[in-house]
C-alpha cells in the first residue's frame, strides 16, 4: 500500500489518539491536547522538519505501545514515559524547551476531585 505523506501523518495522528485512550483520564486528556495542539502547528512545516516530527512521534507512538501493551494492561509495563537525556535537551531549540516548560506545568497542576 502506498501511502501519500498526508495519509502518514493522519495514520500515525490517529494511532496516537487511539493509544492515549489506555492512559490514566487525566494524562489522556493533558496528551491528547497536546497531540492535536502539535500536528496543527507542524502542517506547514518544511520538509526537513516533517521528517524529524514524524520521526520523533514515530518513536513517542511505538514507545507508549510498548509501555502500554499492545495486547492489554497486563503486557504493559508499569511505567509511563521515559527521561530525556542531557544531549536531547541540548538539540532543543528555545521554543521547545519553552513548550516542554509549559508541558511540565500543566502535568503538575492538581488534579480535579471528581
């Protein structure tokens, strides 16, 4: 099957969305916004920075699959996420380390009693 690069992003945009549904409530909706708030902001992007996002998202898409299981919580590991090394953070470009901030502060924030 060949896939033109819009049916690519919206496979792998689509995935995403499906994978955070196995997320606890509260990162499901901090990630989802996150996702939809990014690939908007990327649809005009050239070309070399298309191949880094998909890229990188590629990855962040595999990597929950597996800390998720892809057959069920019980396959999953117990951990969500993984650091960034010292040399990931350095390739950041201001606006990044900014969004990342911003990222942290909203994870951080207490959660609503329901």
């Amino acid at each position: 099957m060949n896939y033109t690069n819009v049916q690519r992003v919206r496979v792998l945009y689509k995935t995403i969305l499906k994978l955070h549904r196995g997320l606890p409530q509260e990162l499901q909706l901090l990630g989802t916004n996150y996702v939809r708030d990014e690939f908007k902001r990327h649809k005009t992007c050239g070309e070399n920075e298309a191949r880094i996002f998909m890229s990188e998202w590629s990855n962040y898409a595999l990597t929950l699959a597996e800390q998720l299981g892809l057959r069920g919580p019980s396959t999953g590991t117990d951990k969500l996420g993984a650091p960034l090394s010292p040399t990931e953070l350095e390739n950041f470009r201001d606006e990044q380390i900014y969004q990342l901030h911003d990222l942290m502060v909203e994870a951080a924030k207490p959660r609503k009693e329901e």
